[in-house]
C-alpha cells in the first residue's frame, strides 16, 4: 500500500527538485546466502504479510547476481542496493533517484561498527545477539536516515548503554542475593 | 513456580530452532516456545518477560504470528529500569507499526520518556518515536521533540532532529514550529547534529515554501561556509573514509545547496566555487569520492545554469562511464539520462560506450542504458543503432528480449523514414523475438504493408523465407500468413522483383504447406488458426490448382471445439464447395488500410501506452498518399466526409441501416468499440475474433462487382427478366452476396446532409432514394422515391410498396402518378416515412429479418428485382443491410416491393439466418 502511495506521489511531483531531495532509506534487510533472514527494519509502513513477499522477492532477486554485477537492483520503482559481505546480504531499499553510493557507504559503516563492537563480526554473532545487532542500527539510521557518521562515537553510546544494563543487572543480582541469604 | 517461566534461554531457544533439519521440525520448536510465551504472558509474569519479549522478536524474525506479545512491549516500557525499556522499545519498533491501534497507548509512557533524567532512555523514545510515530503521536509529542532539539547532549539533539523529520512528514502543518529549532542545528559543530540538522532542514524545505526561503536568505552562506570547511578539513581520523573527511556530511551539504540553490540565481552563484572545487579535487579513485563528486553533479545539474560548471559535471559523467567499477557505470547511466534535458549534445558524444552498456551481462545496467539509448536515437543515428540492437537481439539473454524489442521497434517505427527499411528492420526483429513483439507492433507492420504497393511482392517473398528459419514466433507467423493470403500469387510468380532480392522458386502448393504448417503447429493460438483459414480461402481462389487441397484442409476445422474456427470453417467450406463463380471476387485483396485511421485508432483505443508507441504511430512510414476516409466507405461512395455531423445524436436508424450517413454509424458504431474496446479497427479488418474480416470482403466484393458489370451473376440480374427468378430463388444467398450492384458512379450525386441511393437500377427500371430527417423529430426518416423508366414501354398502374420490421412504423405517401412515361421521359416519385419507434433503444444488431408482405405476393412474382446487401464500413465496423427489392411486372404494369430485411454487424451469422428464414418463408 504504502509502495503504491509512494509511487503515485513521487509521479505526481517527479519533475519536482524537492521530492529528490528527501534520501530516505525504506527499510533494511540481512539475509544469508541460503536466504534466511538475519535482520529486518522496517521505516515504511508494511504489513506482515507484505514485508514475508519482500524479503521473498528481493533474495530472489539479489541471491542469484554474480558477484562482478553492479551492487543495485531495480525493484517495484525502487532501488535496492545491497553488499555482499561473507554469507550475508546487506540490502538496502532507497528511492530511484537517490544516491546509491552513499548507501553503500552507510552499509559498510554499519557493517564496520559491528565487527568493531563483536570483534570480527560472523554470521552467527547476529544470529545469537540479533538484538545487539538492532541496537547499533538505531544508534546510525533513525527514520531511514542517518544520525551518525563517527564509528567511535556510535561504539561510544552503545557502550554506555550496556553497561547501564550491566549495572542493573549487578543491581538486581546482588538484591536478589540478599533476599536469598535473607530467606535462608 | 509456574512450570513454563523458566522455559529455555533465548540462546537454547535459538539454537533449538537451528538444529532443526525441517521446516515442519522448525515449526514445532517454534509452536513450542510461542505456547510458553503466552502461558507466560497470560500469567503476566515479571521476571522472564525481557526474555520472553527478544525470544519473539526472533519468531517474528522468522515470520510467525507474534501478536500476543504486543501488550508486553507496552508493559517493559512502562517499567522503570533501563534493560526493560530498551528491550520494550525495540520489541516495539519491530513488533508494531504505525497503523496498529496498540500504538496510541504507549504515547503517554513516550511522554514521560523523552522528559526522563537519563539521556539513554531520552534516546531510546526519540528513536522509537523517530521508526514508528504515527500522525497522532507526533501531533501530541511534538512540542517535547521540538523542546529536545536544544537539549545540551549533542547525541540527543540529533535524534530530536530525525524525530522531526518524522512528525512534520506526518503531520505537515507543525513544520513551521522547527523552522527555528533547526537553522540553530546548522551552526553546530557536531557532525552528527550537523548532517542531522541539514537533513531536518531540506526535508522542511520540501514542505514549506516559506521554510525554503527563510534558509535561502539566512543560511546559504553558512552552509558554503560549512561545506569549504569540510572540503579543506586536515585529516580526521574519526570521521575519515578512504581519505575523505566525513563523506556523509559532504553529500548532505551538497544536497541541501541544491535545494537552496535551484531556481535562484544569486544563491547558485553564491555556491559556485566550492562547487567546482569539489568536482575537481575530489578522489575519484574510491567509492566514498564517487558518492561525492555523483552528489556534487547532480547540484550542478540543478542549480541555476552556469556552463563551466556544466561541463565539468558531464566530463565527470564521462568519467564515471568509462569506469571499470560497475556500480559507477550504472550510476553514470542513470545521471546521463537526466542530463539529456540539459546537454543532450555532450550525451550524446558517448553513445558509443552506452550502446556497450545495452550488452553488458548485468541486468541492471543494460537496462538503464536501453533507455539511455532510446533517448539518445535520432534520424542521422538510427540506421546504425538499429543494426546494432538486432544483432544484439540474437544474443540477448530471453528475460532481456522482452524490453529491446519492445525499444527496437519503437525506435524503427518512430524514425523510419524508407517503407523497404522499416519492413526489412520488422522482419529481422520478427524473426528473432517475435513472441515478444506486442500485437499493435504487428497490426502496424501489416497496415504499412500493405500501403506499400510495390513492395508487396518483396515482403512477401521475404516473410516466406523467414518463415522457413524462425516458425516458432508467433507473431512473424501471423504477418506471413496474411501476407501469404494477400499476395500469394505474387510469391509464385515472383512479381515485382527488386535488384537486391535473390529469386527463389515457390510453387503454389508450397505456399500452401506455409499456412497449413502454421495452422496445425501446436503453439498456434485462435489468431493465427483463424488467420490461416482466412488465408487459405483467398489462396484457394488465387491458385485453382489447389483449391481441393485447401478445401480438405479446411473441413478439418470443420469440427474444432473453437466455435469460431468452426464457424469460419463451415462458412468457408461452403463458399470454396458452392461460390465458384463469386469467390474470386469474394476473395479480391484487402483495399488498402488507411494508416491514418489505424494510426488515430491505435492512439485512441491504447490511450495507457507508453507515448513512444502513440508517438510512432502518427509517424508511420510516409512516401503513399493517404485516402483521407475510411477507404470502403469511400469506394461505395455513401459519405461525402468522415467528421462525424453535429446532429449525430438524432440518428436515424434507418440511415444507419442503409450506411448513408457516417456520422450516426460512428457514434453507434463508437457505443460497440467502447464495449469490445480491446479490439482495434486492424483487428476487425484481419477478422480476429469477430466475423467481420467476412463482410470486408463482402463489400470488396460489391465494389468489384460495381466496378466491373461484366460479373455475369451481375448480368444476369441487371434486366427483371423470368429466368432470373428461378436462379435467384434457387440460392438465396448467394443473391444476397452478388446480385446487388450500387454503381458508385450513378450515386455520386450527394445532398448535402445524406447522400442519395440508387437502389435498384436495371436497362428498364431505375429506383433512388433520397433521404432527409424532419427537423426536431430524429426518429423519423423521409424518403423520397423516384422511379425512372429506360424501357421503350410505358408503364401503367404502377405500385410500390414496402414492408418493414415490426418496431420501425412506415407511412406510405401515395405516389405522385402511376403511370411511369418511357425512355425516362418522366418520373414518379413517392414518399416513404419511416420512424423508429426505439430510437436510441434498439440495438441494430439484434434487428430481425421480417419478410412480411412477400408470401401473398409470391405466386404473382414474375422477377426479383434485386436482392442485395449493402454494407457500409465505419470506424472498423461493418454495418450491413439486407434487402430485397420484388419487381412484378404484368400487363404493363409496376409493382417494387422493397423488403427491408434487416442490419447487422456481424455478417457471418446474420447470413446464415436469412437463409433459414428465407427457405422458410417459401
């Protein structure tokens, strides 16, 4: 739906400079070579339904390309770009007129911050930590654009945020402990 | 304890899904979990529920229903402790979206949120707010997010900014509450507030017009300023991409200047320098360089005109197209297509390298340069683009065939400006991807065919040759075919040979064998079997030799479930069995097809295709003159123009029935195209589908007959003598087909609203009529009468009378003497009124045959005056009306009963049931 809505007002006012302007990433997607989905992030409106024929579509698509082919894939007047790192697929969904190579550039600094944050990132780090994986997404793109281009200060504010949660752990360890030895 | 609480962690969760070697396997472990969940959520259990909530986030990863645990997200949010909110707040942005309704309810505990004392969970509802708000959210938070915007940690302030882009996207009318808020980012030193900030302020301009203004007038310096900074910054290690300090801010910077500075001369010329500062020293050697220097081109593109600039930008495209890379090329290929509209000469100069493109094994960017190069076509390059795309049409890959010759054709349609070259450029197109050639492609080829007179016996010739090699495609078979119909004999007699044809030797029945292959090949569809009959009647009549072959292979249709190769089989059988003596009129050549009609046609009746086709279409093929109406009505003379008249509303049907005027045939004729609106005036004319193909050829056959008398059928019937009776009734229909004779030449006399008729004209008797409609009353219909008589005996006592069909009422006025002077010394006339009691209502085709006031009169007949059809061609739709004029001639004296049988468009049918009604009326 919203495809179809974005479509008719980007032909309405196509000629229109200002409509160009707005790089917004549609949403983002990681699957491995075998197809299976890693990651997924939504900043468009698309039902569940919807988003299971996308990610369908687009593996169907992207798996098949050789690896010396352009990094873009025309799709249902968008443009996918996408890289190719190891088994995973790192794809990108943007507007027809938008900077693609900037967009390969925002994958591989995501895919830098991640193998920054879990040492030499593979595959089954964001199989087993997909929640962490998620957590550094929404610290580079917020609304399909991008927040942050320093690594150092997004591996900065990620670490802050788990140690907060480390804290609270301890926290909620050692009360337990003493309701334990309370109890005992 | 409650027994599933404790359940399994997230990570033997995760594991147990991995093991698992089956998608059902994988569905039981999941079944499994999920149940657990929901015990859990039913409980509404504290301690496990961050667990419970990242374990469905990863079943809903995997695509399973996760609904249940939407309320849970709500509740980890609305706990206190930081683990809680940030697994609650992500939960929420993968598990809901902005349409759900659960939504709403987390807007309060987003409220306290973003007026929390830790930044972190500040940030985590700005990022939340930011992925998922809907118009409703944001109108309610915006005031917090707007309040954020200067809050005093940087890392906040950006999230701020992106969460406004959101709101005002959403909720348009808030933008100008962050007009302020956000030239305030701009100043900041911060890169992650600054690209934020720029991207908040070009997403506002997009929506204001006065936010544009306000950042045109106070900040286009300061960006200039901002971007030199960044451009001639030393090295910066953490911002550093290959080399390039902050690529990211560079683009947004460049973008944002180019909001700024399209349509304003002063802010482009503000720009201007570090514009040509970054597309010259910009790396170009890695990726993060290209991203700049592509965003830097498309700000030159844009921004108010200066050619030094210009230039550089399409050297820096040409660059970009010679690169090895081929992200690069593609991206050069798409920017080249919206440079056309600036420098189409400078794209032009690398049509060399965009026609490799087209051939490069990357989908993606052969087809971007496919529709480059379709731009980039004119008339001093087409020849030679053309050759290229065929000869790239052999090697293509099948999913890439679809577009090229879809462009091919396009282009040669468009610029072709030699019929030989276009038909050449069809039928090697044709040949090699003829299944994917669209059906307008091949109805225009056909209409160009057959204006080109003298190339008739080459195309031919040709299609016959390339029908040998490439059977398989559909649509080459179905234009050989037809042409094969159409001028066989030209194929066996080699007529019309040109210097550069080689001479080949085809003997009728090997044309034969063409159609009769094509026919029974399991691929053909309806079209072409039905084309391939229509074929072989012409040719049966064209080469007698094998007219007991063709037949045989007709019968064979005879009982094919497809009723309408059936139908034409029997019908043709019959003519080819029984027709001798008409057939070869029957079977004439098509009249020349009117491009310009088919053209306007195809325009009209394609009103969604791409404008390349419509455009190509007006374009066809010149070098033939043009017949300027419909070329049957034109021949048979029934229309003096083919604008449609004013009064067509006020139609009358019987000036319909009869084809005298055009313009109330087209606007009826116009209701019937709109209901089958898929079909188009060639369609008809080929017969696909519908039978008229039957009556064109009906119609051609009365021409030939009218311009040829010495038909002997038209001998036979030109005097009312008794041997004529006896024919005449022994084969009605043939009557039908051959008897009637309207010379074009004695009908030229038009009146100025409906041209006059001569119905009936014999060495004794002739009978005209003319018509005129009653102002104010478009039911009825005046028609005068006006007999002559050429015999040297005067006729005495002479009637006339008429029968029509039950809902038309018909007022004989008496006759102005009845007595007919000699040798056309005098004569009489009489009017007849005519008025349709279902004007506007009934439908003309379902008009029944009535041939009343005949069965008393048949034992007195002494001749049948005339029986005839006369058809009239409109629109691609063929009216015709039966009718039958009785003649008694006894002691001198004159009776005409014209018996008005009936209209219809659908010949084939309609004939069949005059003959039944006929044999039954006897």
């Amino acid at each position: 739906m919203s495809i179809f809505l974005a479509k008719v007002r980007r032909s309405s006012d196509s000629p229109d400079l200002l409509s160009q302007a707005a790089t917004m990433i549609h949403f983002v997607l990681l699957f491995s070579r075998q197809g299976k989905v890693r990651l997924t992030k939504w900043y468009s409106p698309y039902s569940q339904k919807e988003r299971t024929k996308v990610i369908r579509e687009l593996s169907g698509l992207i798996l098949p390309r050789g690896p010396k082919l352009c990094h873009f894939v025309e799709w249902r007047g968008f443009k996918v770009v996408y890289r190719r790192y190891a088994s995973l697929y790192f794809c990108m969904c943007i507007n027809q007129d938008d900077n693609e190579l900037e967009i390969l550039e925002i994958i591989h600094l995501f895919v830098e911050v991640l193998d920054r944050y879990f040492g030499s990132v593979c595959e089954l780090d964001l199989i087993f930590n997909f929640h962490k994986a998620y957590y550094i997404l929404d610290e580079l793109l917020i609304a399909g654009e991008l927040q942050e281009s320093s690594k150092k200060t997004v591996a900065r504010l990620i670490a802050a945020q788990d140690s907060l949660v480390e804290a609270a752990k301890e926290q909620e360890s050692s009360i337990s402990n003493i309701i334990v030895q309370a109890t005992k | 304890m409650n027994p599933f609480s404790s359940g399994t962690r997230l990570r033997d969760m995760i594991r147990a899904i991995r093991a698992c070697k089956t998608a059902a396997e994988e569905r039981a472990v999941v079944r499994k979990e999920s149940a657990a969940i929901r015990a859990a959520v039913g409980e509404n259990d504290n301690d496990y529920r961050h667990r419970n909530l990242a374990k469905l986030m990863f079943i809903h990863m995997l695509g399973y229903p996760t609904h249940f645990g939407q309320m849970e997200c709500l509740k980890l949010i609305a706990s206190s402790g930081f683990p809680e909110k940030r697994i609650g707040y992500l939960g929420l942005m993968l598990l809901l979206d902005e349409r759900q309704e659960v939504l709403m309810l987390v807007t309060n505990s987003l409220k306290q949120d973003l007026n929390h004392s830790n930044q972190y969970i500040v940030g985590l509802a700005l990022c939340a707010l930011g992925n998922i708000c809907s118009a409703e959210m944001a109108r309610d938070l915006a005031p917090e997010v707007e309040r954020l915007l200067q809050f005093r940690d940087p890392n906040v302030r950006k999230k701020a900014a992106l969460c406004s882009i959101r709101i005002i996207k959403k909720v348009p009318d808030l933008a100008e509450n962050f007009v302020n808020p956000a030239a305030a980012l701009l100043k900041e030193k911060h890169h992650g507030v600054l690209l934020t900030g720029l991207q908040l302020c070009t997403d506002l301009c997009k929506i204001s017009e006065e936010a544009l203004e306000y950042f045109r007038k106070k900040c286009t310096e300061s960006v200039v300023k901002a971007l030199k900074d960044v451009v001639n910054s030393p090295y910066a290690p953490e911002y550093d991409i290959s080399g390039i300090t902050d690529p990211f801010l560079h683009i947004r910077l460049l973008r944002f200047l180019r909001i700024l500075g399209h349509g304003d001369a002063d802010a482009s010329d503000c720009m201007n320098d570090i514009l040509a500062q970054v597309a010259t020293k910009t790396e170009s050697n890695k990726n993060a360089g290209n991203a700049i220097l592509y965003e830097c081109v498309e700000t030159i593109m844009s921004i108010e005109d200066n050619s030094g600039l210009r230039v550089l930008a399409i050297n820096i495209l040409g660059r970009f197209l010679s690169n090895r890379d081929n992200n690069i090329r593609y991206v050069a290929l798409n920017m080249l297509m919206r440079a056309i509209t600036v420098d189409a000469q400078a794209v032009q100069r690398h049509r060399a390298t965009i026609l490799e493109c087209v051939k490069d094994s990357d989908a993606s960017i052969r087809k971007r340069a496919l529709e480059l190069l379709y731009l980039l076509v004119n008339e001093s390059n087409v020849k030679s683009l053309t050759k290229e795309l065929i000869e790239h049409l052999e090697v293509s890959e099948q999913e890439f065939k679809g577009d090229l010759t879809a462009k091919i054709c396009s282009i040669v349609e468009k610029f072709s400006t030699e019929k030989i070259w276009y038909i050449d450029q069809m039928l090697k197109v044709l040949s090699e991807a003829g299944n994917f050639v669209k059906d307008d492609v091949w109805h225009a080829l056909i209409v160009v065919i057959s204006n080109a007179s003298n190339l008739h016996g080459y195309t031919v010739r040709s299609l016959y040759k390339a029908v040998q090699t490439s059977g398989e495609q559909e649509s080459l078979v179905r234009v050989a075919v037809w042409c094969i119909g159409e001028y066989g004999e030209m194929l066996v007699n080699s007529t019309g040979m040109l210097d550069i044809e080689e001479p080949i030797t085809v003997t009728e029945s090997d044309a034969v064998d063409v159609i009769e292959i094509a026919l029974k090949h399991h691929t053909s569809d309806l079209t072409t079997q039905a084309m391939c009959l229509i074929a072989l009647l012409k040719l049966s009549s064209r080469f007698p030799a094998c007219s007991q072959r063709i037949k045989e292979i007709v019968v064979q249709n005879k009982g094919s479930l497809v009723l309408e190769l059936q139908q034409r089989s029997i019908e043709f059988n019959y003519i080819i069995e029984k027709h001798q003596n008409i057939r070869s009129s029957l079977v004439e050549r098509m009249p020349v097809l009117d491009e310009a009609t088919y053209s306007g046609k195809r325009a009209g009746s394609l009103p969604a295709t791409i404008p390349t086709s419509n455009g190509a279409a007006i374009n066809l093929p010149n070098g033939v003159a043009k017949p300027t109406a419909a070329p049957l009505v034109d021949l048979l003379d029934l229309s003096s123009d083919d604008a449609p008249a004013p009064s067509s509303s006020g139609s009358d049907f019987l000036h319909d029935l009869l084809g005298v005027d055009l313009s109330p045939a087209s606007s009826q004729s116009g209701n019937i195209q709109a209901q089958k609106s898929g079909t188009d005036v060639l369609l008809d004319l080929l017969s696909i589908g519908t039978p008229p193909a039957q009556s064109s050829s009906f119609s051609s056959d009365i021409l030939s007959i009218s311009q040829d008398n010495k038909t002997s059928s038209g001998n036979l019937l030109s005097s009312p003598s008794p041997q004529i009776s006896s024919s005449a009734g022994g084969s009605p229909i043939m009557d039908l087909l051959d008897g009637f004779a309207p010379n074009p030449a004695s009908s030229e006399v038009n009146g100025p609203a409906y041209p006059s008729v001569v119905a009936f004209e014999s060495g004794s008797l002739k009978i005209e009529f003319n018509f005129s409609k009653p102002p104010g009353n478009p039911q009825t219909t005046t028609i005068q009468a006006t007999f002559t008589n050429k015999s040297p005996n005067t006729f005495t006592d002479f009637i006339f009378q008429a029968a029509v069909p039950k809902f038309l009422q018909l007022h004989l006025d008496p006759a102005s003497s009845n007595t007919l002077p000699e040798s056309a010394n005098g004569s009489i006339t009489q009017d007849m009124r005519v008025t349709n009691s279902q004007h506007g209502k009934k439908s003309l085709d379902k008009s029944t045959i009535s041939l009343v006031g005949c069965d008393t009169e048949c034992s007195m007949m002494s001749g049948v005056a005339a029986v005839g059809t006369l058809s009239h061609w409109s629109n691609g739709i063929s009216r015709m009306l039966h009718f039958a004029a009785f003649f008694l001639q006894f002691e001198g004296a004159v009776l005409v009963i014209m018996i008005i049988m009936g209209c219809n468009r659908s010949s084939g049918k309609q004939l069949a049931r005059n003959e039944v009604e006929t044999s039954n009326a006897k």
